[in-house]
C-alpha cells in the first residue's frame, strides 16, 4: 500500500499544479509532505502552523476529493505541523488537535466558521440599509474590485457581520477558486501576536497577503494596539496596491474612529465607505415577518407590529425577543398572543423604553404649534406661547423621569410651582376638550415613537 501511496500522491500533486497554478502550487503545496495512512486517514505534513491552517481552509477540501478519487478507502485527510523541521516547535502545537478535512466549513484558526444563515436571501432590505446591503452586492459579485477598501459602519447589532459572511458564501458560491479571508480584527491581532511569539511572521504576512478577498470585522478593535494596526496597514496596502479587495467593519465612520492612526483613517477611507443607519419601524417588521416564516410559526401581525414599534434597538435584540416569546409558547403549550408577548417580555421592554429628553419636547412641541423654540424659555405669557410650554412641561413630567424643579430649569429657570400649575392645567384641558387632549397624545405618541 504504502508504494502506491506515494504514487497517488504524486498524481495528486499533478493535479493540485495544474488546478491551481504554479505560484500557489510552489508557495502552499510542494512544501507538503506525505507522511502515512492509517485507519482511513491520510496524514499530510506542512512545514509551519501557518502553512497548516492556510492549506486546510483554502485547499482542505480538494485534497480530500482527490485521495478519495484515488483511493476510495480514505475517509479523510489530516494536516499537521512538521515538528520535525521545526527547531524551536512551541510546545501547544503538539497538543493542539489536528482538524479533519472533507467538510468545507471546518473551523481553523485563521478564518472564522461562516455562519449558514447570514446569507443575502436572509437580509432585508431597508433604507437604513441600503447603501451597504448595495455595496455588498456590488463587491461579491464584481470581477475586479469595484471599490477598495468596502468600509461598513454602524452601531451594534445593525447587519455589518450579516453582510461580510453573506459576501464570502456568494463568493464561495459563485467563485470558489478565489481565496476569503474573513476574520475579526481581535483574531487577526491575535494571529500576529503569535507569530511575532513563534517568529513566524514571514508567514503570517505571507498568509495575509495572499488572499483575494481579505475580511476584517470590527476593526474599532486595533484601534489604540500599534503594532497590529502598523502591520494591518501594511497588509492593507500590500492588498489593496495589488488590487484585491479588502472589506473592514467598524462601529464608527473611519474619520470617527479613535485610536487609528491619521494615515490609517485616511487610507480606510478611500474606497467606498457605506453606513448602516438604525433601524425603522417598517424594517423592523419586515425582518419579523421574515423570522417567522422562517422559524415556521405563525404569530399573530399584532405580535409582530408591537415587538417592531418596542424593541428599537437593534436587530439582534429584536430576533432575541422574537424567539423568547415562540420558545415561551412551545414551552407552555399556548397560544402566543399579545398579552403573554407583553409579560415575557417585561424586562426586555423597559430597557427599549425609549429616553425621551426635555430637549427634545420642547423642539417638537414647537414645531407641532409652530412657535419659536426660544419662546419655551422666554418670559412671553401671550396664550399663543404660553399654552404650548405648558403642553411641553406637561410632557416633560409625563415621559421623562426629571422632578418638577428640574423641569422647571429647562424651561427658563421657571420655578416648580410654575410646572406644577402647567401639568393641572393641561390635565384639565385635556378633560374637557377633546380635540385638544387627541393633540397631547398625538405628541405623545411621536416623542415615545
Ligand atoms: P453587527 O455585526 O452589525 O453587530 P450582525 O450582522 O451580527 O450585526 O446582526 C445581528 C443580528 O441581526 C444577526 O442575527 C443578523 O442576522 C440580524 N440582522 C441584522 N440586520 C438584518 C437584516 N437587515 N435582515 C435580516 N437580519 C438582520
Ligand atoms: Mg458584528
């Protein structure tokens, strides 16, 4: 056996140089080396951990189709570290556990797992999400890149990683020959660090560098860490000047972010840069809608109007929230109505209580009567400013959780008393006059919305 091994490794060879050319075939696979077989596994030895993680991500799985086209007793193949011709091996490769190959989402310790849902088809589309989902699109199906780098901005839970995993599974689809590289930035400083450890950094830029798509998630996180960030500038570069696409994520616009250095801002800025505003009500929705007929339940529209107009802040809140409330029902055995959405829900409603503050009343109660803002602080007691101010004390007291002093501050430095005249008397009108007390809560309604 052990004689036709290596002679189907040599086909094997043949065929990886002929697929995929004689660059890559001499930078990644001439190194390897042929090690046994045994139990139905071939063992394969590369000569560094970098060569090990890399060939496994980005020819693992070829490797595996080609011994088994050839030998139909493998079941898989295994890569490992050549501690042989490794002088100064570090004592962890030995136990660290060799990964199987054969499945294409196998986790490595380069590239992050794709996650199976994060897909185009799962992304709705909104206006707060429109440039960015375009931008997405734009990139994994382009031939050359369209823009470089892609910088996606926005606050938590708003998609950014969605659509990064959602550009490398279209392009593994449609292109599978292109190398991905998605990673965090946490793991790409992590990557560095212990090649800097290992004095593996040969490696590690030749492994960066090689890519065709490069994927750096939250890159906010080498913000302030100088040395990651000098050596992700210049992988950035070396990438970028070869015209590879280069995608980043960041919390905040590059301009905004603190802790990169001046020429890093700029550089990430060059491309196209694409932000992810927060969510609106009718986004919210549709992304319920989409859950649950994914989850294949069937919630009541009621359901889902009330967690798109409570849950406001971000979409990972609002799908959390969508699952406890179908987990409650399937626990319990009933019905999800709005009452028992509602109860479970408590604790997570009260923090979406949106924070409304008197700054924002006063601006929006004068528009709404179409006064002056100045007139919510002056000393003008003409009914045609004085009622609106005390529609907004009255709001004031209502919706935030200031005292009467307080309020009485922000209005002028008007005293307490003044407030509390101003809450008794809307109270009053509002029992008497119906048009009056519908404007109030019209008001209302728009400031907590
Ligand atoms: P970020 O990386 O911006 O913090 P994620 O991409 O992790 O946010 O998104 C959080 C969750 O919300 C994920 O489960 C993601 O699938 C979902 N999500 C965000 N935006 C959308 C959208 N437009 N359509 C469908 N799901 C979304
Ligand atoms: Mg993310």
């Amino acid at each position: 056996m052990a004689d036709s091994l290596s002679g189907q490794w040599k086909r094997i060879q043949g065929r990886l140089q002929a697929e995929y050319g004689e660059a890559a075939y001499r930078s990644w696979l001439k190194p390897l080396e042929l090690l046994g077989y045994s139990d139905g596994r071939v063992r394969i030895a590369a000569p560094t951990r970098f060569m090990r993680d890399w060939v496994e991500t980005q020819y693992g799985g070829r490797l595996t189709q080609l011994w088994q086209a050839q030998n139909d007793t493998i079941s898989g193949v295994d890569i490992v570290i050549d501690l042989e011709h490794r002088v100064a091996a570090p004592p962890i490769a030995e136990t660290v556990p060799v990964l199987a190959h054969g499945n294409e989402n196998v986790a490595t310790e380069i590239g992050a797992r794709l996650d199976p849902r994060l897909t185009f088809s799962n992304f709705i589309v909104g206006k707060p999400n429109e440039l960015a989902f375009a931008a997405a699109r734009r990139v994994a199906e382009a031939e050359t890149a369209p823009f470089n780098p892609l910088f996606l901005y926005g606050g938590v839970g708003l998609g950014k990683t969605h659509l990064m995993h959602a550009i490398a599974w279209h392009i593994r689809e449609t292109r599978p020959e292109r190398r991905v590289l998605y990673l965090s930035a946490e793991k790409f400083m992590y990557q560095f660090i212990r090649a800097l450890r290992y004095k593996d950094t040969v490696a590690f830029k030749e492994l960066f560098r090689a890519v065709d798509i490069l994927m750096i998630d939250d890159v906010q996180f080498i913000a302030g860490k100088d040395s990651t960030q000098e050596e992700f500038f210049h992988t950035f570069n070396a990438l970028v000047d070869q015209n590879h696409q280069v995608i980043i994520s960041a919390d905040k616009s590059p301009n905004d972010l603190e802790g990169m250095e001046d020429r890093m801002k700029s550089r990430l800025g060059w491309g196209l840069v694409a932000d992810i505003h927060p969510t609106t009500y009718e986004l919210r929705l549709g992304i319920l809608q989409s859950r649950a007929e994914q989850l294949g339940i069937a919630i009541p529209e009621k359901v889902l109007e009330f967690l798109a107009h409570k849950i406001t802040s971000n979409v990972r809140e609002l799908e959390g929230a969508l699952n406890r409330v179908v987990a409650y029902a399937k626990l319990v055995g009933r019905p999800i109505t709005l009452e028992n959405s509602q109860e479970v829900l408590h604790d997570i409603l009260r923090a979406n209580d949106r924070r409304v503050t008197i700054e924002e009343i006063q601006k929006r109660v004068a528009e709404h009567y179409n006064i002056r803002l100045a007139e919510m602080y002056s000393a003008r007691r003409a009914r045609a400013v004085a009622r609106p101010r005390q529609v907004a004390m009255y709001l004031s007291k209502q919706l935030t959780a200031r005292s009467l002093p307080e309020i009485g501050r922000k209005f002028g430095g008007r005293d307490h008393t003044t407030v509390m005249h101003a809450v008794r008397k809307i109270d009053e009108l509002r029992s008497t006059d119906r048009h009056f007390a519908e404007d109030v809560e019209l008001l209302r309604r728009m400031l907590e919305n």
